[in-house]
C-alpha cells in the first residue's frame, strides 16, 4: 500500500462506493474502532448484521463473528481483513470431538457461546453470547437438561448464576486466563475505590474479585454510568479504547496478568489493522463462505437466541 495514502479517507470512499458497512468489535486496534460503522459486543454485532441492508459487511472482529454475519445475511457478500484471525476459545472446541461428547447426553439441550464455528452452532439447539448467557438458560424450563460449550468459565458463572446444573464443555479463551488474581488483589489495595470490571470468560478466582461481571457492551456501560473513578479492566484491552473515549475524566487499568511477558491483547483479533481492512474492501477479499447446509442448521439457534433476547 502507498504509504502516503490517507487509508481512512480511502475506506470511507471505497465504502460508499460499495455500500459497505464496517462492523467492529471493541477487541479491534482504536484506529479500526474509530471508521467503524457499528462498534459493539458479540450480541450486537450479530443483530446489526441481521438488520443492515449494506451489500458488503466488512467485519473487523474474527472468524466465528463473520461467519455468524454470514449465517445471518447469507445474500451479502461478508469480508474478514485478516483470514487467520480465528479464536483460541472457538478451536478448543473441534466438532467432531463435540458432536461424540453430545451423543454421552441424548436428552440434553445444547446451548453454544457464540465463540465456536459454523459446523458447532449447527449441532446447537440455542446460541448465546455473554451478555445473553444467563437469560438464555432461565428461558427454559427448570428440568430441562442442558450441555453448555465450548466455553467452561462462562458455563460455570451461568451455572451458578442459575441454580441450573450444565454439563459443560472443557473450553476457554487464551486471554481470559492470564489474570493474576494475587496482582489484581495487590492492585486494589494501590488504588482502594477502584471497581473491579471483569468478562464472564474469565476463571471464577478472578469473578470472585469484581465488582462488575458483563459482556464488552455492559462492562462500558458500566463503567460510564459508575460514580467511581477508578476501574481494574479485566477482559481484552481494545476495549480501554471506547471507555478511555467515552469517560475521559476516569482512569482505566487494564488487569494485570500472570506473566509479565503477557498482555491482554488477543493476538486474533489484533492481526486486523487499518491497512488489511483498506485492502479487504478494495479487493473484497478474504470473504467468508460457508456450506448452504451450515448456514441453514446454524440459523435456526443463532435466530433462537436473537429472538429470546429481542
Ligand atoms: P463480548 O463482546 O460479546 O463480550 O465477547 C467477548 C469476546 O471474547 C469476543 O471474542
Ligand atoms: Fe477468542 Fe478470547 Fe480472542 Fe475473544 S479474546 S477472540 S474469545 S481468543
């Protein structure tokens, strides 16, 4: 790309040009947040890309959510800037192991977190994202068995919010895990009012310690309305970008992890930048496409979810 090129000036022509929308999730790069035409959560995402009448959606986020955009508006066309930039949550979780482990529960309604692929939402009955998760599984009937994948923390902070026994899939998010529960309890005693903001993916000793546990949409919602100052972010650190954007006055600490080589960055989500998202639109490629017999089994609970949570 020419480096003297104005890449927003250029997106912002190319997408009128194409009728494209830009839908980004708050994990992406500030830059890539700031073109977009829609930033939010999973759930959000997902009902804009039902609703948008866009010929094109560019989806800065990862695999499993453009794909769910493509389930979703199978007539448009669905880019991805980056082909590679997939989920550690959505591979710890291979359909064919799953579809085995299903068959150990005949009589289980299977629920899926919206982080896993195409082929897995179509062995679901129902979908969920984390803001939904707990509304979902109250929705059904007290008795009703059910299997929650892929991810194991959120599963068991729905299980305990619930009362409900899930037999759960052994999956979880790379970058949920890397919290320090002994760094984030020294942090606290440094700054004594801070609120502590956490993700459902993170590990239940990590839960334990906040304030706040939400989707990416609740926790800066949160964090806007709060009377408080001083906010511990525990989830990925994209999203300081809108909290710092939204709440100027307010300062914001992303969680310490584990290992002080880490960081909260997800490393899928940050192969997406500026540049690939101008390339992508310009050439309209790399573009999603799934099975017609994927999308029309995947609909069905991803279509369940919308309505539950409408
Ligand atoms: P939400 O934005 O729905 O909270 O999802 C977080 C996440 O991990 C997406 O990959
Ligand atoms: Fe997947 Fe975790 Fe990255 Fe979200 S933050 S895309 S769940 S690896």
């Amino acid at each position: 790309v020419d480096p003297t090129l104005d890449l927003y000036t250029e997106i912002q022509k190319l997408k009128k040009e194409k009728n494209a929308v830009i839908l980004a999730h708050y994990y992406q790069e500030g830059e890539i947040q700031d073109i977009a035409d829609y930033i939010g959560d999973s759930l959000g995402l997902s009902q804009q890309a039902a609703k948008t009448d866009a010929d094109i959606i560019v989806f800065a986020g990862v695999h499993f959510m453009a794909e769910t955009a493509k389930i979703l508006s199978p007539e448009k066309k669905v880019l991805l800037p980056d082909i590679k930039a997939g989920c550690s949550l959505a591979d710890s979780c291979p359909p064919h192991l799953f579809k085995k482990f299903k068959e150990n529960y005949p009589d289980h309604l299977v629920i899926t977190y919206v982080n896993c692929t195409a082929e897995l939402k179509a062995l679901s009955d129902i979908v969920c994202t984390s803001s939904n998760a707990v509304q979902i599984v109250e929705s059904l009937p007290a008795d009703q068995k059910i299997i929650f994948g892929p991810d194991r923390n959120l599963g068991a902070y729905v299980a305990k919010k619930t009362g409900r026994d899930l037999v759960l899939w052994n999956g979880a998010c790379m970058v949920h895990e890397i919290f320090s529960r002994e760094k984030i309890t020294k942090l606290k005693e440094r700054h004594p009012e801070a609120k502590i903001l956490a993700h459902p993916e993170c590990e239940e000793h990590i839960l334990q310690l906040a304030d706040y546990i939400g989707s990416t949409t609740g926790i800066l919602k949160y964090a806007t309305s709060s009377t408080a100052k001083e906010f511990i972010v525990a989830t990925e650190a994209g999203i300081l970008h809108q909290m710092e954007k939204d709440n100027p006055e307010k300062t914001f600490i992303p969680a310490p992890p584990n290992n002080t080589c880490a960081c909260n960055d997800c490393p899928h989500m940050k192969r997406n930048t500026l540049e690939k998202l101008y390339l992508c639109l310009k050439n309209e490629m790399p573009e999603i496409t799934l099975p017609a017999d994927i999308i029309e089994k995947a609909v069905k609970p991803i279509e369940r979810m919308l309505d539950i949570s409408a």
